[in-house]
C-alpha cells in the first residue's frame, strides 16, 4: 500500500467545497487515514513547498497557502501516488481533464484547490510532515 498526502487548499475551503472533494476521493477508492484541519504558519508552508524556494511563484505561494484553513490528509491505497495525481488533474485547471477535482474546482495554476505528493517517497516524507506514525 502506497501513502500520499493531499491538502485541501485555502481556495477551497473558501469555496465550501472541501466535502465535495473528500467524496470524490473516498469514491475513487482512497482510505483516509488521518486528516486535520489547520492554519498553516508561515514558516510550515515556507519548508513543506522548499523544493520551490527558487521558483519565481514561491513568495505568493506561501502567501496564498497561509491566507486561509487548509484540510491535511493522508490518503492509502495500491497506486496512491499515480491514481491520487490522476484525480485531482494537471496544475494549471486549464489543462485538467473534465471530471478531475481541479478543472472542477480550481480558480487558477496557483489557487488550484489541491496538493499531490508527487512521487512514493514524497508521499511518505509529506504524511510524516502533518502526521505522527501514532496518529494514523
Ligand atoms: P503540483 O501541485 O501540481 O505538484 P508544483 O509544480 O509542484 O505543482 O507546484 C506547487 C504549487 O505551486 C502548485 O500546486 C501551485 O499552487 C503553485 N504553482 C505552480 N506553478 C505555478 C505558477 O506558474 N504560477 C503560480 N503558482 C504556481
Ligand atoms: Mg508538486
């Protein structure tokens, strides 16, 4: 069994659609192993999105992550990684496919509704990021 994590992103919260994505991700098969719902500090969103810190959208990224509740959640299922990705659709809603969470429910490329690990090993490091082992 494979571990991804998906946040739920202040856009969406905003919206009200955070039940409407969690039953889209139970009905594709997930097993929800924990979830929290929390306002990311500043210095939280600044390490979880480092990888980025020398993208040009950094600075508004960690801005946009920390105006708002997010809901965190560790998602398992066989494929977790793949099947969690192919859900919630390309980054940018424009080039998402129909019935994915983000063309559905996207504003933008950055208020884009959702977080996906993006590899098995992320997948681990980034539940481990919100989720103690004896939480889950
Ligand atoms: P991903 O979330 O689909 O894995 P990443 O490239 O890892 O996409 O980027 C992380 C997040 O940074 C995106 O989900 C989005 O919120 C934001 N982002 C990525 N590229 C851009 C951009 O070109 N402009 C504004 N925000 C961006
Ligand atoms: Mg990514």
């Amino acid at each position: 069994m494979e571990r991804t994590l998906c946040i739920i992103k202040p856009d969406a919260v905003k919206k009200k659609v955070q039940g409407s994505i969690i039953q889209m991700i139970l009905d594709a098969g997930f097993k929800i192993l924990g979830m929290k719902m929390l306002h990311l500090s500043k210095k939280q969103a600044q390490k979880f999105y480092e990888v980025h810190k020398e993208r040009p959208f950094y600075n508004d990224l960690v801005d946009f992550m920390t105006s708002g509740p997010v809901v965190t959640i560790a998602l398992e299922k066989d494929n977790a990684v793949t099947d969690y990705r192919y859900l919630i659709g390309a980054t940018d809603p424009a080039e998402a496919k129909e019935g994915t969470v983000r063309k559905m429910f996207a504003n933008s490329k950055q208020e884009n509704a959702v977080h996906g690990s993006d590899s098995v090993e992320n997948g681990k490091i980034e539940v481990g990021f919100f989720f103690a082992e004896s939480e889950l």
